[in-house]
C-alpha cells in the first residue's frame, strides 16, 4: 500500500497509460523536475513508478506481440518485390537473418512487482557471496570401530589472537654487560669469560 498524494497518483496513473514524464507533469500541473525531486526523496513514489514502467513495458510487449505477423508479412512484401530498394531489402534481409541466428531465451516467471524482482536479486547476490558450508560428517552407528591405542591424535590449528597484548618478558635476574665483571667470580669481563660459554 502506498501512500501518495494527489498531484504523485495523477502522475502515475498517466504514466501508466502512456503518457511521458512531461505530459504527465504537465496533467498533473506541476514542473518535470518535481517528478524527479519524488523520484529521489519519496520511496512510495519511486516505488510505484517503478511498478508502473514494469506494468507499461508488459504491456507494449503484448501489443508488440499481437502486431508481430504484420510485420513479418511487410518484411515479405519488402523482400519479395523487385521494385523494392536494395538497401531496404538488404535491411530486411539482415533483420531476418539476426533473428533466426539468435537463440531463443527461456523466459522465467514474471514477479508480481518490482519489490519482488528486488528481493530475489538481494537472495541470489547473498547465496553467490556465503561462505560455503563444510559437510555434516556421516553418522553410521553400525560401523562405528573404536580407534587403535597408539593412533595419534590429529593436530588441532590455532588460531593466533592479534587482539590480545603480549605479556611482558621479565628476567629473574639482571642483565650482564658484556664488559661487566663475569657473574663466575673471575676477575676477566663477560665477553673474555662466560658468554662464550653460553652461547656455545
């Protein structure tokens, strides 16, 4: 249901029977750009004309349809006339061969309105893009068998957290100065003494 105020439902109602965007503002005694103000700030509005070039285009492709053996009977006429002019008849000739050499396309149901047509787009754009689903293992109760004792458990992945602050590294005791007096009681610096030592 949408809610519209008289100069909208004036407006659409031409344009659902063929007016054009000026002749209907016109009918409806407002300026062209007033449409196009609707257009942007009121979602009724837009909605509604929305279904109604859908509901216009429907129609035009039923007139179309119902005038489409006329035209292939003058496209004939053209076609088998000698008198005809050699680039009519060439453009006849392409307009014939472009149809039959293109494939027909199967045509789905049409949605009750644009809403529709809306929101099944929104469903296939976020079944395209889900993350896929990893499959339910089997449960088979009759065949279940207990592992051997020395199997190994498969290694669990972790996931490191970012998010969380490393904790800070403190040493139990001071740090020794490379030319600081050797902790071993000597009377040589570290660097001559023990931490060669330490690092073999």
């Amino acid at each position: 249901m949408f809610i519209l105020t008289p100069p909208q439902l004036k407006v659409v109602d031409a344009l659902s029977n063929g007016a054009s965007m000026t002749a209907a503002a016109a009918q409806a005694g407002i300026h062209r750009n007033t449409i196009a103000n609707w257009r942007l700030n009121s979602p009724d509005f837009r909605e509604a004309l929305d279904i109604t070039r859908h509901d216009r285009a429907i129609l035009y492709r039923d007139r179309a349809f119902d005038l489409a053996d006329l035209a292939f009977e003058a496209i004939r006429a053209v076609l088998t006339d000698p008198k005809s002019s050699p680039s009519i008849r060439l453009r006849a000739a392409i307009f014939i061969i472009d149809k039959v050499s293109t494939p027909p396309k199967f045509e789905q149901e049409e949605p009750a309105n644009l809403v529709d047509l809306l929101d099944a787009m929104a469903e296939a754009e976020q079944d395209r893009f889900a993350p896929p689903q990893p499959p339910e293992p089997a449960a088979d109760a009759q065949n279940c068998t207990t592992a051997p004792n020395n199997a190994q458990p498969e290694p669990v992945l972790q996931m490191h957290n970012f998010a969380q602050k490393p904790e800070t590294y403190r040493r139990s005791d001071p740090k020794t100065g490379r030319n600081d007096p050797c902790p071993c009681g000597s009377t040589r610096k570290y660097k001559h003494c023990c931490l060669n030592k330490s690092a073999a």
